[in-house]
C-alpha cells in the first residue's frame, strides 16, 4: 500500500464509522425496512460511480422512482446527513495530516506562513519585510449572501461531532476512554439526525448577524491574535531585530452583515445601530471572560515579587477591597480594569450595570494603555513569560477588535444613489432635474454643491421613504463613529459603480450629514466603486483617472492617506460575460488600473467580491493572490467571504487559522516574491496576452448567444433548476432577483450559480471555453497548441483558471443534467437547447485534456479525486431524487411534504458539493 494510501486509510475508517453510527440511529429511529431500503440505493450508487455499472443505473432509478413521499424524503434526509458528516471527516483529516506534516519537522508546506517568510529570507530580502508590514493590509470581509443552507444548530451538531474526533487523534485513550468516545460519537450523531435541517422560517438580517459572529466566538477571536503572535516569534527567531518587536496591526476580519443595503429593504438604520451595539457586546464579554481568567492566573503576591508604580497605582485605583488580595496588585489592577470595562459595555452595548464611580473607558486605546502597564510591570520585573502569554493574545486583540469588533461596510447600488441625489436637488433647486443631466453636467453639478457650505436637506422638507432611509443610513453611521470609533464603519461601496458621478454623489450625501467637511476636504469613509459588469469593468480604469483629475475628489483622498479602494466583483461579470471573460476582463482591469494608480501617485486596494464557486470567482485563494498580475496586491487586498465558504473555512478553529495563514502568506509572496506575471511589454507574455484576448472574445459570444442571445432560454433555465424552489427556501434575508420577474439579467448572481450548480451542470463554470480553444486551434493550426500549453505552464492566471474549471467539471454530470433538461415542457427548445450545452461540455473537456496533458479530471489533485470519490454515491441519488420530486410538484403534487422534499435535497446536494453556491 502507498502511503497517500496508509494515510488515506485513517479518512476511509473516519467515514466507514461515522456512517455506520449514522445507520444505526437511522435503523433505530426509523426500523429495518428503512434502513435497508436505504442501503440497497446506497449500494447500487457506489456500485454505478466505482463500476460504471449501467446496470446499477437502471435499477437506481427503478428504485427511486418506486419510493414513496415519506420514503424519499426519509432516504433524502440520510443522504444529506452522511455528506455532512463526509465533511466533518474530510476537514479532520486535513488537521490529521497538517499536525502529523508539523510533528515531524518535515519542510514548510506551501501557503503557510513559515514557507513565506522563509522563502523572503531566503530571498535576501528581510529588510522589506519591515517596510511590508507598516503598510500592509488583508482583511476577509464576511458576507450575508444566502449560499448558506445549513442551519446554525446543524453546524453547532457538527462542531460536536468534530471536537469528538479530534480528541481521539491527540489523546491516547484507554480501552475505556475509547469506548466513551465512540459512545459520545452515537450521541451527538443521533442529536444531528434528530435536528431539523431546514430553517422554518425566513432569516432576518439580525439572524444573519448572529450567524457571522458566532464564527468569532469559534475561531476569530482566539485565532488571529495567536496568528500575530507567531509570525512574530518566527521573525524573531530568525532576527534578532525582530526581538520584542510587535507587528502593527496589517491584518482584520471585516463584515458586510448588517450593512449591505444592495437590494436589501431591511437593512435599515436601526438595523445598522443593533448590528454595531451586537458587535460590541460580543467583543466586550471576551474581553471579560479573557480579563477574569487572567486574573486568575496573575495572583503574584507583592512581597514575593516587585511591581512597578504604574501597576501600583493601577492596583490603588481598583474598587477590590477583599482582604485576600490586599497584597496582590496584579489581580487587583486587573479587577479595576475588568469594573471599567463592565461600566463601558453598559455604555456601548446597554448590557450590564455599571457600579458607582466606575469610569468607562472613552476607547479601546484606554484599555489598551492600562494592559500595557501590566505588561510592563511584568517585563521590567524578570516576568516576561508570564507576559507572553494570555496577557499577550488579549493586548494584540484589543488593537486588534478594539470596542467594535469588525470593520463593517456600507454598501448600496449606485442607482439609488442617483434617486436620492436627485430628490435633494430638486427639493433644493426647483427645476434642476439632475437625472435629465448627462455626465459632465452631473460632474458639474455636483461639483459645484460639494464646493458649497450649504447644505441640500432641509428639516421642513418631505422626502420619500427611500431618501429618508438613506439619509438616516449614512447619519446612523456619523453617530458610530462617536460612540465606537472611526473604524467601526470605515468603508461605503457603490455597486453597479459606472461613472465619476457615482462616486460624487456619495460624497454629496456623506457631506450632508458631516461625514465629509467641505472647507478642509476631510472624508471619514473610503469611498469605493465596485466595478461589476463587464462594460464596467472596462471603463473603470477611466472612470478613476477622471475622477483622479479633479482637485475636489484628489482633495478627498489627501485625507486618506492618498489611497484608493476599488472594488472587484467576480459574481456579476461571470454571469454578464461568462467564465472565460470575466476572469480576462478582472485581470485586465488590475493592470491598467496598475498603471492608472501609479500615473497619479496614489496607493491602490483592491477589494475582491469573490464568492464560494468557482462560477463567482471562487476556488483556492492561495493560488488566486499569486496569480495576481504584477503591481494588484502591493501588501494591500481585501476579499469576501461568502455563503457556505465562510463555515467551511471558519467553522473550525484549526482549519480558520490555517486560512487566515494562507492569505498572510500569499499577500507576502505576491508582494515580496512576485512571480514572473506576464506583462504587454514582454515578448512571450504579449502572445500569452494576444491569445486570452482572442479566446475571451470567442468565449464571451458563444456564452452571451446562449444565455442571452437564444429564444427561450430563460424559460429552459427556469424549467431545467430548481431557481424557483431556491428562490422560496429560508436561506437568506434577501430576495432572489433584483426585481419581481424572472428575467436573468435581473436575477442575482448567487442563485443563478446554486441553480446549474444543483442540477450538476455548473454551466456558468466553464461554458464557452471549449468553442474558445476549438476557434483558437482553427485560426492557429501551427503553434496553437503549444501557444495555450505554454500559457498553462508559465502563467499563474491562466494555470489557476484551469486549475478551477479543472474542479468544476469534476464536480459536473453530464448524464445527471440530462435528466433535469428532461424537466423542460417544450421537447424542441429542450433539445436544441441541450444539444448545445453537451456539445460545448465535451468540446471544453477536450480542450482541457489537450492544454493540460491529463488524461482524467483532477489528475493532479489526488485529494480532490478522493473526495469526489467518497461523496459521489451520495450526490447522485439525491439528484435523481430531486428530479422526481421536481416532477411530482410541478404536476401539481404541491403538498408541504413535497416542498420539504424538494428543500432537503438542496440543501443535502449543496452540503455534499461543498463550494457550490
């Protein structure tokens, strides 16, 4: 046996356990008859995947379609269950191997950070790293985006059943302790059978509030504090300059849950206020809890060891009158700062009673300086161990979450901006229709009232509900930045950003409620364009030179450091544009807005809006920061976190310190340690550069003339998905589409992605890639091939994207689409239809194979190939489920057990294709 195959065996038993404990509270809870009923299916689906038996199929479907409503929803529920725990299996294998890598001393694996900054030194360049972290910035920003099906108590199941496998790999158990935990294993795999996995009820935005800061509590809070702490030990280890430095703070997890207005009505003021004043209470009562149980440890008596005066007077000024720590001025200091800090949660977040003549802190900075007079204290006095230890993780939290938490970001679409600009104007200025102006006469315009000291709103006047809100938004926002700080809500994005007004007419309304000061040009939050669709994608570069041009905005970015934020986003220009383009067009985006930044001396962020699945601009972000072209990262870049991709990488501590990690280190290496990224100007890369272009454009036609282009597409869509049932499950606190109607380019770019995602298809993927190559081989029949083959082996961008659609299609099945296209009424449109999504399926698998030189998908990915492996027997019969369920409820078979039905074979699809959404 090979030892991938020794250590695999260890994830083959994980999974063969955990599944048979899952059969057994199957069979206890619902009998024999079930359980074998389930069994037969389980056994011909695995018969079918490893065999390719068509026998296995016909009499898989035969059993299927034999089952009652009770039975398969029954056999829908054990499926789904199996891939969560298949999940559980696979990411404790992961920490397996990763502590097993570290255990023995075995080299640093790439992505991690010890591989990163020895790669620098190695390099020579040690010096930089300084420089880097002064002005370094990476922040994952958590996102709201309904991809999320699982339910926080089914998460919460699943930590469970996690921490039960992890004791076992780093305990040596007794024969009796081993049998306790098997036993503890039944138990909680029992509670996960028996808890509901669909939410009854639709979230609202402060449940999804709740649901982004439990992953604090799990992983964030704990682990990138420690995160500091040990890239500071490991510099210091290898320079000596680096001893007792502490790193400023470059890295933050930041959210968009209780901000992001963009097409939602119930993120309002209010929401805004209780989603700060949630954040604050979760920050301050770990402070608390981390400050009691220092206390605890700190018990130094004094005459056994010296303080310093600082500490001293510290300990005097604590309201600890006991007797029994009269002589410990440590745990004294600390019972003073705890009284002040329980004083300022009452302040902040209206929890708590605040004792008599108790100060509360005014920031987190008071805080912070009296923590540093116990380190100090502790230092000065030979006890620097104990100073090293909770003491350290909890000042590096405070700099860190300080009184907010997470940096929360304001983000609404530019067309409302536009609306509510429009109505100030004309309740200021009668006859001036500012949405009759064409965009030099908005620029002139608004111009013109930013130069102003007046204001437009007016006390006496009536505005509509919309413009109400907005302004109340953005007034909500002024008051927390005096209650919690500037950094509370730092950031407002413009969705759907397409011109320079778009960007003033945000200044307009920051500069009505005194966000923004006319006579000094002073801003207190990064304006930033999100740039979406491929059209805007393209002008954006433009647009910020322009904009750059004006000394009124150039004014406004003085006060920012001269730094720019530019938001990216990968879900809208993928289903604008398709794959292929939309990865093109971000990348060509970044170098010219590169060289645009660069022409006027101003810092550039790029804001990545990259979602779950590799069809919004998901897969590896290791791989997707080096494949960056030349200049995009400079030690700066933020990206989303989204969905069902925020659990997976945070819901367990060990795993979300590893992710923090790999973004550390991939900022680093980018920065750092640039790969050799194409440029124009160089030989290889223009006819690297020459021929994406050719390929995109190919691609762009053949994906816009099917989705867009082709008659009855959307009625296909609509018929061949579940886009309808997804659109009515409780998954988020947001509409489906945009609008109230089923058009494609009104429906958000999330459930368009889960739809094909579900029905196995994942079309926005790959689609019009392999006609991209085929048109390519056609026109270059001489060096073609090698052309793309070079592409693959010495362009990072290009070798991720196929690295990705490589994923993707592995994920996909043809076959199992096949059998959702059959959903659609209209027999001529499906098979037109159809014909053209096999024939582009095979024409991309081929041209894959053909760049690659594999001979089979995720050949170089072995422990992609064995999870597709072990989940597979699973996958197919919930789809084939799905489809007949589908078929009941759309023959008019519309009971609540066959919308349950419908629901818990998304979700158990979804669970088992991980980054689907």
């Amino acid at each position: 046996m090979q030892m991938n195959e020794v250590k695999d065996e260890l994830l083959s038993s994980d999974i063969r356990q955990l599944g048979r404990l899952l059969g057994d509270a199957i069979r206890n809870h619902l009998g024999d008859p079930a359980f074998e009923r389930i069994e037969h299916v389980r056994q011909l689906a695995i018969r079918f995947r490893r065999d390719n038996d068509e026998a296995a199929r016909a009499q898989l479907s035969d059993a299927l379609q034999a089952l009652s409503q009770e039975e398969t929803t029954q056999l829908t529920r054990a499926f789904s269950y199996f891939s969560l725990l298949a999940n559980i299996a696979e990411d404790q294998h992961h920490i397996r191997r990763t502590r097993a890598h570290l255990i023995a001393g075995s080299p640093p694996r790439q992505g991690s950070l010890s591989h990163a900054v020895g790669n620098v030194f190695d390099a020579g360049k040690a010096d930089a790293l300084e420089t880097f972290f002064e002005d370094a910035f990476v922040s994952p920003v958590f996102t709201a985006h309904p991809t999320e099906v699982q339910r926080k108590s089914i998460q919460n199941c699943q930590m469970a059943i996690a921490r039960l496998l992890s004791e076992r790999d780093r305990v040596q158990m007794t024969p009796e302790e081993a049998e306790q935990n098997e036993e503890a294993l039944g138990r909680g795999i029992v509670t996960l059978w028996q808890t509901r996995l669909l939410r009854t009820s639709k979230l609202s935005v402060m449940d999804e509030v709740a649901n982004g800061l439990s992953f604090y509590d799990h992983t964030i809070l704990r682990e990138l504090p420690k995160l500091y702490s040990s890239l500071e030990t490991m510099l210091a280890q290898r320079d000596a300059r680096w001893e007792d430095a502490e790193l400023p703070n470059f890295m933050k997890v930041g959210s968009w849950i209780g901000g992001d207005r963009d097409g939602n009505p119930f993120v309002t003021a209010d929401i805004l206020r209780s989603t700060l004043q949630t954040q604050a209470d979760k920050v301050l009562d770990f402070y608390l809890g981390e400050l009691r149980k220092l206390a605890s440890q700190l018990s130094l008596a004094q005459i056994l060891n010296a303080c310093s005066e600082p500490l001293r007077a510290l300990a005097e000024r604590s309201a600890d009158a006991s007797p029994h720590r009269v002589d410990e001025p440590y745990r004294r200091a600390l019972h003073g700062i705890h009284a002040r800090l329980e004083a300022t949660r009452v302040v902040l977040s209206g929890k708590g009673k605040q004792a008599d003549g108790v100060q509360p802190y005014a920031a987190a900075a008071e805080l912070l300086a009296d923590l540093d007079v116990v380190q100090h204290s502790l230092v000065s006095n030979g006890l620097r161990a104990l100073a090293r230890g909770r003491l350290r993780q909890l000042r590096r939290a405070v700099k860190v979450f300080g009184f907010s938490l997470a940096p929360l970001d304001l983000r609404q679409n530019s067309d409302v901006h536009e609306r509510v600009v429009g109505e100030l104007f004309a309740g200021a200025q009668p006859g001036l229709v500012y949405l009759d102006l064409d965009e030099e006469q908005r620029i002139a315009v608004l111009l013109a009232e930013l130069e102003s000291p007046r204001l437009l709103t007016s006390p006496y006047a009536q505005y509509s509900e919309e413009t109400t809100s907005e302004l109340d938004i953005f007034r909500a926002v002024r008051a927390a930045h005096v209650k919690y700080g500037r950094e509370s809500v730092p950031n407002c994005i413009i969705s759907k950003a397409a011109s320079v007004s778009d960007l003033l007419e945000v200044a307009l309304l920051l500069k009505e409620v005194g966000l923004l000061r006319q006579d000094s040009r002073e801003v207190d939050v990064n304006i930033i364009p999100l740039f979406e669709t491929i059209d805007d994608l393209r002008a954006g570069p433009a647009i910020m030179a322009r904009a750059f041009g004006l000394p009124f905005y150039r004014g406004l970015l003085a006060s920012r450091a001269d730094q720019q934020e530019v938001m990216l986003g990968y879900s809208d220009s993928n289903k604008d544009g398709g794959f292929l383009t939309s990865g093109w067009e971000l990348y060509k985006a970044e170098i010219e807005l590169v060289t645009v930044f660069k022409e006027y001396q101003i810092k550039l962020r790029l804001f990545h809006g990259r979602g779950g699945s590799v069809g919004r601009g998901g897969g590896p972000s290791y791989e997707a920061i080096l494949a960056q072209p030349a200049g995009a990262v400079q030690g700066q870049i933020r990206l989303t976190e989204q969905g069902e991709v925020i659990t997976a990488k945070y819901a367990n501590p060990e795993v979300g310190r590893r992710n923090l990690e790999v973004l550390v280190a991939a900022t680093i290496q980018s920065t750092l340690l640039p790969q050799a990224q194409l440029q124009p100007k160089a030989s290889a890369g223009a006819g690297h550069l020459a021929a994406m272009e050719e390929l995109s454009g190919t691609a762009l036609n053949a994906y816009r003339d099917l989705v867009y282009g082709t008659d009855g597409f959307e009625q296909y869509f609509w018929e061949s998905t579940v886009i309808a049932e997804i659109a009515a499950l409780n998954i988020g606190s947001r509409p489906a589409s945009r609008k109230k109607s089923t058009s494609i380019e009104d429906l958000r770019a999330i459930p368009w992605v889960l739809s094909w995602a579900q029905c196995r298809l994942m079309l926005p993927g790959w689609f019009g890639f392999g006609s991209a190559v085929q048109a390519y081989l056609a026109a270059h029949p001489a060096d073609g091939a090698d052309v793309l083959r070079g592409m693959y082996t010495d362009w990072p961008f290009f070798t991720s994207l196929l690295s990705n659609m490589d994923m993707v299609l592995a994920k996909s099945d043809i076959a199992i689409a096949g059998k959702y296209a059959e959903l659609v009424k209209d027999k001529a449109l499906r098979d037109a239809i159809f014909t053209r999504i096999r024939a582009e399926y095979a024409a991309t698998l081929d041209a894959l194979k053909l760049i690659t030189g594999q001979e089979e998908l995720q050949q170089a990915n072995p422990l992609m190939q064995r999870s597709i492996r072990n989940r597979f027997p699973y996958i197919d019969p919930l789809n084939h489920v799905q489809v007949e369920l589908l078929k009941r409820f759309r023959e008019g078979k519309q009971d609540a057990a066959a919308r349950t039905g419908i629901h818990l074979s998304i979700n158990g699809i979804a669970a088992g294709l991980r980054n689907s959404g």
